[in-house]
C-alpha cells in the first residue's frame, strides 16, 4: 500500500494463482481503478492499463503514472506498508 498525497495505491495477492491485482484511488473525486495483472518489479510493483496503455508503478517512496507520453505524475510517498 502507498498513501500520496493525492492517492492511495493497494496491490494483493490474487490466492492460490500466485498473480497480483493493482487498485488505484485519486482522492479528490475518489476515481478509481483495479487491474488484474500487476508484476513485482524494481521493489515493488508494476500494473499496466490495458484501454489506455498507462502504467502504474507503485515503489516504497512514490507513485509514479505513466501515459503515451511519458511520465504523467510522480507522487512522494507519505505511507507505504507491506505484510
């Protein structure tokens, strides 16, 4: 879990498959997102919208989004926790 300012990012284990799923929440509207195919990387963990192509990388000291176009936010971690 890592909690932004602008914010919050869950990613659980799936049960016995082994897989993860990432959600997402924007807390100014509470917009959110959940995909099923997050991947352990860079310590800690990628999601991949597959409608857009935007990719989630949820790390111990940020949130950073990616767009077509780059890098679309990068958001310091103020909480980040793991079981």
């Amino acid at each position: 879990m890592v909690r932004t300012a602008n914010s919050l990012a869950v990613v659980c284990g799936t049960g016995s498959s082994g897989g993860y799923y990432y959600r997402g929440e924007r807390l100014s509207d509470g917009a959110d997102l959940e995909l099923a195919n997050a991947v352990p990387a860079g310590g800690g963990f990628d999601a991949v919208n597959p409608a857009d192509g935007a990719r989630y990388e949820v790390r111990p000291d940020r949130l950073t989004i990616y767009g077509s176009g780059g890098v679309d936010s990068t958001e310091p971690a103020l909480q980040y926790a793991t079981q």
